[in-house]
C-alpha cells in the first residue's frame, strides 16, 4: 500500500475511546459533579494518576460532554477545561482562564481585581464545573509565587465567588492543594485513583488485549495483528507500557508506521523491539527491552525508568 499514510494511521489510533471499568468510574464521578453544580451544590472532584494513564483524554471527554451553547444574548459555557503550565501564579491563572474565554482585563490590574473579574464572567457565562488538568502544577515549581494554603484558599474562594464546583486532574502531588485546607479537603469528597491496565488474571488479560487490537484496528492499516492474543506477548506488551493508555498508542502507532515503511503486514517482536527503543526508552539495552530476547521480567518503573515518577 504506497499511498498509505502512516500519519493518518495514527491520528486515528490517537482518537480511539478507552471505556474500562475506571474511565467509566471517572466519567460518572463527573456526572455526579455536574448535576449537583446544576442544582446550586458545590462539589470538588480530584482525579488523581502517574503520567500517561490517560487523565488528559478524561478532561477532554468530560468537556465534550457540554460544549459551548448559545443562549439569548449570550454564549454559555457550563463546563470549560484548562491545561495549568509549569510555576503559575493566581494571577497567571486568572489571566489564562480569561483569555481562553475571550474576556478582557486591564493590563495594569491586580490579583483582587482580576479574581473579581473571573468570578463575575463565570457568573455571566453560567459556567458550572471548571476543570483543572495539571493540577500539581499549582503546587510545584521553584518560581511560584503562593503556597499550597493560598492556593486552596483561592480555589475555595473561587468556588464560593463564581457558584462553581471543580474538577482538579494532575498526579498524586496534587493532594497538597486539599491537604492545607480542611475546608477544601472535605469539598473534595470524591476522589478516584486512575491507574494502567492491570494484567493480573486471565479476565484482565482479555481486556487488555481487546483494547490493544482496538487501537491497531483504528489504524486500517491491512496487517496481521494476531500477536496480541497470545499472554506470552501481552505480558511483554504490559512491561512495555505499564498498562498505561498513552504509552500502549506510542508504542502501537510506532510500530504502524515502522510496518509501512518496511512495508511489511506482521506485528512482531522484532518491529516492537525498534518501537520501544524509538518511542517509549531509547536508552534501554537489550535486557530492558520487554521485546528481546534476553529481557529480564521485571516492571520498568525503577528511577531513571520510562514508568518511574515521583509522588
């Protein structure tokens, strides 16, 4: 197939839908969020996880859930989601959210000013839930400018100022928000742990295998994907990726795209062996690489590890 394009492969190995047993969890926990904002109830939701989990497609599957509407003279926006860069300020947030809602601020306004001014558009906009991904970026960072205490506080205050319940989605530091403020932490009643894919009977073997092929189907690319039926080659999969639903689409997409440039049809150890080290840990030796024959069976999770991550 020459005029195959392995970049459109991916797009649509990207797009694929993840409805497992947590996702579905999360996406109601969310549901449950949303109906009580509706009906005047502030909730706080935290979706906490280790990167590449899949927390991100969350946020974009809870948005999509309620796009933007227009309503008489206005455009309402019930849910709106933000992505919080690297060492924020209160003010860089306020300014964010504001920017992305298209409203105007003073170039010379304050920190009280600008909060003000947020509360008041969300108020005007008839926003209910507002979701925060990257989350433990509030309290990360050698150059921010609050503490963690200050920060709940304003998030609390945002909630009470604006009538709004929040979604905070980020990794396991993230909790230090909740953690300074009683008040917040018993807000933020409902919680969820998302996690990879577990692999640890034959049932979530099965999963885990459906989910693999759905994503090398998406890819309509004419090849035999036979090999993710076979546990011998799922618990090489599961060491490769951890179970973790952005690391499981590189790795696959990666070999897609190694498959039509070598023009070959067959997933196999040797193309995965190539995608690992050019998408998930280009350092690794042979005996690190779940795909090679010499590879010792032990989780890649150690510091220095494509899976390890500070809490």
């Amino acid at each position: 197939m020459s005029d195959f394009n392995p970049y459109d492969a991916i797009e649509r190995m990207r797009s694929v839908t993840f409805e497992h047993k947590q996702f579905l969890l999360a996406l109601e926990a969310f549901d449950q969020v949303y109906e009580m904002a509706a009906r005047g109830y502030q909730k706080g939701f935290l979706l906490c996880g280790p990167p590449g989990v899949g927390k991100t497609k969350l946020a974009e599957s809870m948005l999509s859930k309620h796009p933007p509407s227009k309503q008489e003279d206005r455009e309402v926006h019930e849910v709106i989601s933000i992505s919080m860069p690297s060492n924020p300020t209160i003010v860089a947030v306020c300014k964010l959210i504001l920017d992305q809602l298209g409203q105007v601020y003073g170039a010379r306004d304050t920190e009280v000013q600008l909060k003000r001014r947020l509360e008041t558009v969300l108020t005007s906009i008839k926003t209910r839930v507002l979701i925060v991904d990257e989350a433990q970026h509030l309290v990360e960072g050698g150059r921010i400018l609050k503490s963690p205490k200050q920060v709940a506080d304003w998030i609390k205050g945002l909630m009470d100022g604006a009538n709004i319940s929040i979604v905070l989605i980020g990794i396991p530091s993230a909790k230090a928000l909740l953690l300074s403020n009683s008040q917040l932490n018993r807000r933020f009643s409902k919680r969820l742990n998302l996690k990879g894919f577990p692999a640890d009977n034959e049932g979530e073997m099965k999963v885990f295998s459906r989910y693999l092929a759905n994503i090398l189907k998406a890819s309509d690319y004419p090849m035999d994907i036979s090999y993710v039926k076979y546990e011998s080659h799922l618990r090489r999969m599961h060491y490769a990726t951890d179970g973790r639903i952005d690391f499981m689409i590189k790795l696959l997409s990666e070999a897609v795209r190694l498959l039509v440039t070598k023009g070959e049809t067959t997933l196999s150890d040797k193309v995965l062996e190539e995608a690992f080290l050019n998408e998930i840990w280009s350092d690794a030796c042979p005996a690190q690489n779940p795909f090679n024959g010499s590879f010792r069976p032990v989780s890649l999770t150690a510091e220095g590890q494509p899976f390890y991550y500070e809490e």
